[in-house]
C-alpha cells in the first residue's frame, strides 16, 4: 500500500510507515535510514528532526518548532538544532532529490515528493530480563515485568541500595516515542493543575534521547489483579473495602475529566493499589499512553510544550474489548461516557470478586444489593444518553451508599407505617361508638397514673392548640403570601417571592392581633427564611417581632421567647458583621441564668441552647467547643424526633461535621457531608438549599485535605446552580467563591483566584462593609495571589488596609493572625526583612489553626522566622526554626506554594 502525503497520515495499530523520498527511504520499523539502498548510520536527534521534516513536504518548519518537537521540556541553543541538521544534510548528500532548504531566520523545508508505504506490523523484543541493569540508569535493576504489549514493555526496578521500587516503560520501537511523551505531557497537567496527589503517580525521569526510550515512574502499589491475589482472591476482600477502591477509582478518573484528560484504557491492569500507613488501601490510576486531551490549550495556559499530541488522537491504544463501550465498538470518539462505561465495568468486576468476568446478558443475577445493581446498570448503559453523566456522580453514589441504604429502609419503613395506619383507620371506622368507648374505660380501668393521664391531656390541648396555630398559619400563607402572585394584589409585576414576603410581613400583626401565638410564630418562620437568605437586618426585626409576641401569648417565662432569642444569637455571630460575634455572645449570656434555674430544661431549649454555643464557638474559632456543642444538639434532637423533623436533625449533624473540618479532620467531614447530600436530597430534591449547601461543604472539605483540582472542580459545577438558587450575594455563594479562591490560588491560577476575590471582596464590602469577616478574607486572599503571582506592590496595599479592617473589627483573632502571616510573607519575599519579623510577632497560632482547618498551621510562622534568618546570613538561626516546621509540608494538604518554598531553603541549607 502506498499513498501520497498532503498531511500527516493516520496511523493505524497493526502498521508501521516506511517514508519514501527522492531515492531514500526511512523506516519507521528499525528506524534507520536508507539512501539509494545503502543504509546511513545516523545519530537519533538528526532523524526526529526528518520525522517532523516528512510530516509536513515542502512546508516551512520553523526552527521553534522543530525545538519543541526535537527537545521538549529543555533549554537548548539554536547551535543544536544547526548541527543536528547539518548531519542530516550530509547524510542525505548523495540525492540531490531530496534537499533541506533554510529559510532564513524562519526554519527549513524538506524539498521532495514523499510517500508513505504502511507495512504490517513485527514488533521487536527488548531482550529485557530480571537482574540486569536499567540501560542508562545502572543503580536500578530489573525484578519483574509487569506486561508487554507491541507498544512497550512495563517492568518494576529497584535500586539496589535504598531497595526502592520504580516502574519503568520502554519503547519497543522508536515510533512509540509519541506514546510515552503523552504520558509526559499529561502527567505535567496533571501535577500543574492538581498538586502532588498519591493517585496519580509521577513521572520521575525519562529519556528520549537515545534507545531503549523510557519514562520512570513513582511506584504506585500493585495492579488490582496482583493486589487481589495476594489478598487471598478478589472475593476473599470486603464487599466495603472493594466499594472503596471502586470509588477510589471514580474520583481519579473524575478529576482527570475535569481538566479534559481522557484516559480511554481504565481496566484492572490500570488500577493500582498499596497499603496506606493507617491500615488503609490507597488506588491510583496509571497508564495514560493511550490518552486524550479535549482542551489542548490547558498546555499552553500552563506553559507545558505540547508533546505526543502532534498526530491527534491517539492510535497506539484504547479500551480492551471488555471496557469498550458500544458506540465505539461502532467507531465513535472517545468521550468521558466512555470512560464511565469502563468504569461500570470494573464496578460490576469489583462486586462481583472476579476481574475477569465479562458484563455479559443476565449479570444483575450475580449482584444481591439492587442499589449496586442500579449504580452498575447506570454507569454502563449501552445507550450513552441514558449513562450517568460523570464519573463524579458515580464516586458519589458509591461513596453514599450506607447513607442511601438507610434511606431506602426508611422510606419501606415509613410506606408500611402508613399502609398499617390506613388499614387502622378502615377498621376503627368499622366499629361503633360503644366498643371505642369501652376500650378506652378498660385502658383507664387498668391502671393508668393520674400524672399521666393530666400530661396526656396537656399533650392534647398543646397539639390541638398547635394545630390551629399551624391551620390560621397556613390559612395565612395562602390567602396574604402567595395570593401577592396575582397582579391585582401585588404592587409589581416582577415582584419576588422574597419581596412578597417583606410586604405581607406588616399584615400579620393586623390579621392577628387576637391570636398572638399565630402571629409570633409567623414572623419566627419569616425570621429563619430571611436567616437562611442571608437578609440580616430582616431576619433581625422579624426575631425581635417573634420573641415579644411569645411573651405576649406564653408570658414573661415563654419558653418559645427563649428559643428565639438564641435563634438571634446564632444569626448575629454568622453575620460576620463587625460586632456580630459580641452581639451574639451577650444575647446568650443574658439568657445562661435563666436557662441553669430550669430544672428540667425543657427538651427543645437544651438543643437550641447547645446550637447557640456551637455557632458562637465556631465563629469566635473555638472549633472543638463548636463541635462538641453541635455533638450535644444532634444528640438531643435524635431523641426527640417529635420535636425536630429529619431535615432539623441532619442541619445539626452537618454543623458538628463543619466543626470537625474546622478540626482538620477533612476526610471524614468529607464522609458526613457526602452521605448528608443523600438525605437531603430525599427531602428537597436536587437542588435543595441545603443539598447546595452540603456540596459547598464537600468542597470545603476537599480543600482542607489538599484536593485542590477536585475542590476547584466540584465548585466550577455547583456555582451557577447555587447562585441561581439562593442568589450570587448569599452568603454561601460567597464561601464557595471563597473556597475556589483558595484552591485556585493552591494550584498557582493566580488569575482566577484574583478575578474571584475581587467579586466577593465588593459583595462583601456593599453588603456587610469593609470590617466584615468576607471582605477582609477576600482582600486577603486576594491580596496572596498578588504576592505570589507577580503583583507584589499591589499585594502589599491590600493586605495594608485589610489588616487594618482585621484589627479594628477582630482584634486578636484568628482572622488578624492569618492577616499579619500573609502580609509578612509577601513582604519577605519583599525583602523587607524588619516589617516582615514585626507582623509575625504575637499571632495567636491556635486560633489560625482552626480558622484554617489546618492543625499544622503553625509551621508557617516557623517556615516565615527560617526564611528571615537565612536572608539574613544566620544560618544556624534558619535551621533552628526549619527544624520546628516538621514534616508539615510534606502532607499532601500543605499548601503547595509554601511547601516549595520549604524544599527549596531545605536544600540550601542542606538540613
């Protein structure tokens, strides 16, 4: 076969192109060149620079782009390129058909007609063997080949002094190089826009220089057949513990997805696992030979040369048959539903115990739980459109799935309930009124205590009373709110539920005045929707309405007066309002002596009380007192289910999971607020506010633990949602801008991260002003991509006033401190040494700890002290601090730029 070359041809698995040229010939097999059928002996850099040269005949290939293709990733001088040429021309001398003209100051053309005969494929061996020495790198020896394909041979190393293990890929033939440039390529996104992460393992060294061509990667764990087996076979594992890898898996896959990166070969062979030193199992994903890119200019925004995606899409590789999803059995592209595809595969593999198993026809017979079985049907779909959308929501579900059990077994519970008390209802209406009254006389007849027969009768006229409460509420509701929907009743058109809200509000105490009780719980429920839609001054004259209409209705002693007064306190310390946390904290001290003389306290005022003190503590960043207060409501609300609904109840879980992050506990926040997600999805649907909510949280959460790509990634997905839903000023739209910030600044976007801080910083500063807790984080935050990105001066102007903001409204707080680190880093880097040392002095450390979730956050004065004195010449001075840092920033949450900077002056001062 033989075609012409007008573009680069597409290159097929089973061939290989041997290039035809005047009377020359390049075989792509050997790769070794031929001029009138004498073979030339020439050095590898002079024929990449062919390769490039016969893709494009008779075109101008500047000599910039010769570099990148010829010497990628590495600073070379133009002589380099003049000289590979120059022994390229020689050998080429004796056909005078086939020249390489220069262009002056713009590159060379190969002049000659070419063609490209394509030749079955006979791959070459290595002649690689256990024990012998890596070729080019003598400190590593062969132990054991992990595979071999025609593409490459993938062995383990280890190093015969450290008996550290490495995974090396060779290329069988020189056309393979593309393949592991790929890998390269993608491997450098992937650190750039992710950080450091264990599930991606990264890729050491390589060399393209000379054969055999390798890359050397981190030694990630053993492939999930090899794992299985030395646990004793797949099915000898814990369903749990199989689920978890699963979902391992899924979160990998997804946040390779959320930076364009298609992997296009996941099967068990790709899955690699290791012992964590918790006892645990960490999973990676390997082997993106075969991989694609959607969005190629992530490369050039990173500044990554753009290695092995020359040719397109890749031809070397994709999925094994069994991991194929149909429509590419049919030819179609690769896309992230393919990916699931093979991720519901290796699911249904994992459930089942055996990695060779086919999804074949009749397969749910072999998966007990039908949750599973819906997630794997899901997830491999043969039809694309009816196929979970990401493999994100796949990890998700998998992650959830105790928490959709529970749910699952609730709603049975509560669907037997009430076809129990339906059938109830048809037979007590089957009897007559004697037989009802004779029963109830014999249950008196039988014992029943007069304490508690007057408790059940107050229990009666306070649900009676509460009915009719609720009954004129609704009646309410229906006939002054939500009749405003009509034009004759509202004073605008385009009059908002919230807006009808604020002027149905005056009506309550005119079409109540007789039935303060009605009136006061009206304007309680008015309070906690403006609470929740972050309209304070709203929310605080609804709270001050209710409290002094339950006084009215229940007197002086209301225990519903009491209970809204410390709804206020919660309200007044989430404001982050200058001054709100003081409100807050005297509004609960005026209440503490009336509620220690109640004996009992009545149910409902423990849970708030304790709800009050776990707010106030969170915010003052008192985060163990938060969570061991929240700890204390949910407990008491799970024993009073009559009092507090379910959405209540999981509202307190969610506030003690918050306080636990705030702890450092990241990932097992990261649990709660997942299967939380779940439950509220149940009550709310998709997009719930407290299901947004929740999402925000788990990108909080994903931040704390230093999954900064994935935090990114989760916030980029829900921000539209949530600024849709509770409006782009809410307060928590304004934390996850705030959570993006952080991340983005973690992974060096600087750009991003100034562009968001900017818009909360005027959100803030219009809605709570200039001393609030959000204008001063984002003006700090703001103010750190400055520093670090390039805007040093104006860095330093913002984190000026944004000091003095922290100073005036939370003196001494975790906030200032965090404020006075950030300013001193920027002005080290400064060089301004003496400001620097004076910002650092008198931080309250702690109360940063657990504003920043991070308990290691210490070592950031620590690290700051090291680099003044090492500035300073005091070498002994910087090691002694260096030596207080610890292995802080060798924990995958330590923030990235620090944590570079902390290598860097570990190697100059050699400690």
């Amino acid at each position: 076969m033989s075609d012409s070359v007008a573009s680069r041809p597409s290159r097929r698995r089973d061939t290989r192109r041997v290039w035809l040229f005047g009377g020359c010939a390049f075989d792509e097999r050997s790769w070794r060149l031929s001029v009138d059928g004498r073979p030339v002996d020439l050095e590898i850099k002079p024929l990449e620079l062919l390769l490039e040269l016969l893709h494009r005949p008779g075109e101008v290939v500047t000599k910039d782009e010769l570099l990148e293709a010829v010497w990628p990733a590495t600073t070379v001088v133009e002589g380099s390129l003049t000289t590979a040429i120059s022994k390229l021309r020689r050998a080429l001398a004796g056909d005078d058909r086939a020249r390489i003209e220069t262009v002056a100051r713009v590159g060379y053309r190969l002049t000659a007609d070419v063609e490209v005969e394509l030749h079955d494929a006979t791959p070459q061996g290595l002649a690689l063997r256990a024990g012998q020495a890596v070729p080019g790198r003598p400190a590593w020896r062969l132990t054991r080949r992990l595979g071999a394909s025609r593409a490459n041979e993938v062995w383990i190393a280890t190093n015969a002094k450290t008996a550290e293990a490495r995974v090396f890929k060779f290329a069988m033939e020189p056309v393979f190089l593309r393949n592991l440039k790929r890998e390269v390529t993608l491997a450098r996104l992937l650190r750039a826009s992710l950080g450091e992460r264990p599930d991606f393992p990264p890729i050491l060294e390589w060399n393209f220089e000379t054969a055999p061509f390798f890359i050397e990667i981190a030694y990630g764990g053993d492939d999930l057949p090899a794992w299985a087996e030395a646990q004793g076979g797949l099915d000898a594992i814990a369903l749990a513990t199989r689920l978890d890898v699963a979902a391992q898996v899924c979160a990998t896959v997804a946040a390779a997805h959320a930076l364009g990166v298609l992997h296009r070969d996941l099967k068990p062979s790709n899955i690699v696992v290791a012992a964590t030193p918790a006892g645990g199992w960490r999973v990676a994903v390997v082997d993106f030979g075969s991989a694609d890119l959607i969005e190629p200019e992530r490369l050039e925004a990173l500044e990554i040369t753009d290695l092995g995606f020359g040719d397109g899409p890749s031809r070397s590789g994709g999925s094994t048959s069994h991991y194929l999803a149909p429509e590419q059995h049919a030819g179609a592209p690769a896309t992230v539903g393919a990916d699931v595809f093979a991720l519901g595969v290796v699911l249904y593999q994992l459930v089942v115990g055996d990695v060779s198993r086919p999804l074949a026809a009749g397969w749910e017979r072999e998966v007990d739980d039908p949750l599973l079985a819906d997630d794997i049907a899901r997830a491999a779909a043969g039809d694309p459109s009816a196929r979970l959308s990401s493999a994100a929501l796949l990890a998700e579900r998998l992650r959830s799935l105790p928490a959709r059990r529970i749910q699952e077994e609730a709603d049975a519970t509560e669907q037997l309930r009430r076809s129990a008390l339906e059938q109830a209802l048809v037979r007590a209406r089957a009897r007559r009124p004697w037989v009802v009254a004779a029963g109830v006389a014999l249950a008196l007849g039988a014992g029943v205590s007069t304490v508690l027969y007057q408790q059940a009768r107050h229990d009666r006229d306070l649900a009676r009373r509460q009915t009719e409460v609720a009954r004129l509420a609704n009646d309410f509701l229906a006939s002054d709110l939500l009749a405003r929907s009509s034009p004759f009743r509202s004073a605008r058109a385009d009059e908002t539920l919230l807006d009808a809200v604020k002027a149905a509000a005056p009506g309550i105490d005119r079409r109540f005045g007789r039935e303060p009780a009605v009136a006061a719980q009206l304007h309680q429920t008015l309070a906690r929707a403006f609470d929740r839609r972050s309209d304070w001054p709203a929310a605080r004259a609804e709270y001050a309405r209710a409290a002094a209409l339950w006084q009215t209705a229940e007197g002086p002693a209301s225990v519903q007066s009491r209970i809204v007064r410390l709804q206020t306190a919660m309200m007044e310390a989430r404001t982050y309002e200058a001054g709100g946390l003081e409100r807050a904290r005297a509004i609960l001290a005026a209440e503490e002596p009336a509620l220690a003389a109640m004996s009992p306290l009545p149910p409902e005022l423990a849970v708030w009380r304790a709800s009050a003190r776990g707010m106030i503590g969170l915010i003052g960043n008192d985060a163990k007192l938060a969570a061991a207060e929240f700890g204390r409501a949910a407990r008491e609300a799970d024993r009073k289910p009559q009092l507090f609904d379910l959405g209540s109840r999981l509202t307190f879980l969610q506030r003690e999971a918050f306080a636990r992050m705030r702890l450092g506990d990241g990932a097992g926040a990261e649990t709660i607020f997942r299967r939380l997600v779940e439950g509220y999805r149940g009550l709310e649907g998709p997009d719930g506010g407290d299901v947004l909510m929740l999402r925000m949280n788990v990108a909080q959460a994903l931040m704390i633990q230093g999954r900064y790509g994935e935090a990114v990634a989760e916030a980029n997905r829900l921000y539209p949602k949530l600024a849709e839903v509770m409006g782009p000023e809410h307060e928590m739209t304004l934390q996850l801008l705030s959570t993006r910030i952080q991340s983005n600044g973690a992974l060096a976007r600087w750009d991003a991260a100034i562009a968001d801080a900017a818009r909360v910083y005027a959100i803030a500063v219009r809605k709570q002003g200039a001393a609030s807790f959000f204008a001063i984080a984002s003006l700090t935050d703001g103010a750190t991509a400055k520093c670090r990105g390039g805007q040093r001066a104006q860095g330093l102007a913002d984190l000026t006033e944004a000091h003095a903001q922290a100073h005036r409204g939370f003196p001494g707080s975790g906030l200032e401190g965090a404020v006075r680190f950030t300013w001193a880093d920027c002005l080290i880097a400064a060089g301004r040494l003496d400001e620097a040392e004076a910002r650092l002095e008198g931080i309250d450390v702690p109360a940063a700890a657990q504003l920043s979730g991070d308990p290691d956050w210490g070592a950031n004065i620590a690290l700051a002290q090291a680099r003044i004195a090492a500035a300073r010449g005091d070498l002994a001075g910087a090691r002694a601090a260096l030596a207080k840092v610890g292995r802080a920033f060798d924990k995958p949450a330590a923030d990235p730029y620090l944590a570079r900077v902390y290598r860097d002056l570990r190697g100059r001062l050699g400690a």
